[in-house]
C-alpha cells in the first residue's frame, strides 16, 4: 500500500509539472514583453495587446500564428525576440490585457 501511495504520488507530481511548463505565464510574457518588444515595437504593452479582443488572441493560438502576428504588429522585431520557449509567455500576456478584457497592465 506505501509503494502504491509513493507511486501515485510521484505520477502527480510529474504530471503536475509537465503541465505548467507547457502553459505560459502572464507575468513573465509581461516581463519578456518589456526586455524584448516594447523598444522594437514602439508600444506599449496595453498597445499591443489592445490590438486584438481574448477571443482573437485565442485563435492566433489556435492556428499557431502568434510569431506570424507579432511580426505584423512589429515589423522591425528580431527573430531572436521569438524564441519558441517566448511565444507562449507572450500569448499569455496578450490575451489576458486583450481589448475586451477590461486590464490593463503596467508597461
């Protein structure tokens, strides 16, 4: 019975983990947002994420375009300012202070 609690135990542990590794983080998209597209952009971040309402921003996730966008919001950007490990912290960050989200975050 102990080896099957320490068994049950770990699995949630792994599961838990994976899970929030895959999934952005609003505060750090925020943070990323400031260090990497703010002075590219031109904009700040109530600006770009303004451009488009939650549910839009949750189709260019979807459709997996969230580089594709930020390059047309900000066409001076750098590739390197679009890492992989990036765009889900930024997607995060814009479709929590989209247009009809009613926040409005600091940068």
């Amino acid at each position: 019975m102990n080896n099957l609690l320490k068994t049950v135990l770990a699995s949630v542990m792994v599961l838990a983990v994976s899970t929030t590794a895959v999934s952005g983080d609003v505060n750090k998209g925020k943070k990323l947002f400031t260090k990497k597209l703010k002075g590219s952009c031109g904009m700040t971040g109530a600006a770009m994420a303004g451009k488009h309402t939650q549910g839009e921003w949750k189709e260019i996730e979807e459709a997996g375009k969230i580089a594709d966008e930020i390059k047309t919001l900000c066409p001076s950007i750098q590739d390197k300012a679009l890492k992989e490990k990036y765009l889900n912290h930024y997607l995060d960050f814009f479709h929590e202070y989209g247009s009809d989200s009613g926040n409005v975050p600091s940068c």
